[in-house]
C-alpha cells in the first residue's frame, strides 16, 4: 500500500483533495507499521491539502500520542472534536 500511494503522490496525476487522500491512505499505512513519524509527516500534507477533515485530526492525534506527543495528540484530538462532535 505504501508503494502504490507514493506513485500515485508522485505521479503529478493528483492535486487537492484527492491528492489528500492519497496522503492519508499512506499515513495510515505507515501507522500500520509503527511508523509514527512518517505518518504524522504524511497525516500533516493530507489536512494541509484538506483543512477541516476531523478523521484525518483524529487519526494524526493517534499517530502522535504513539510517540508519546501528548499535548499534540489532545490539540489533535480537541480540533477534531470542534468539526465534528461524535470523533472518538
């Protein structure tokens, strides 16, 4: 998954949200593997390119607090919980 998200960010194919997502889809990937700060990097160009998705917040406030960034997962997390009230 890791692979075929960089091509596609790569490629030049993508821009804006879709672009986002290709971002996050990695993220979540790196995260899956414990890769938390390559994750956070990615999670960081994702909300950059989509201001505003509370699941990207809350995913990258799991990625920090993995490495022990407690006041960044909780500034995350609280962000998340201003856009949408039912993040978890």
């Amino acid at each position: 998954m890791i692979r075929g998200c960089t091509a596609e960010i790569q490629s030049g194919k993508h821009k804006g949200v879709s672009l986002s997502h290709a971002f996050n889809n990695r993220a979540f990937a790196y995260t899956r593997k414990g890769q938390y700060q390559l994750a956070i990097q990615d999670f960081d160009q994702a909300i950059r390119l989509k201001p505003g998705d509370a699941t990207m917040l809350r995913n990258r406030s799991l990625a920090k607090e993995k490495t022990g960034d407690k006041i960044g997962a909780e500034a995350d997390l609280a962000a998340a919980r201003r856009i949408d009230p039912n993040i978890r």
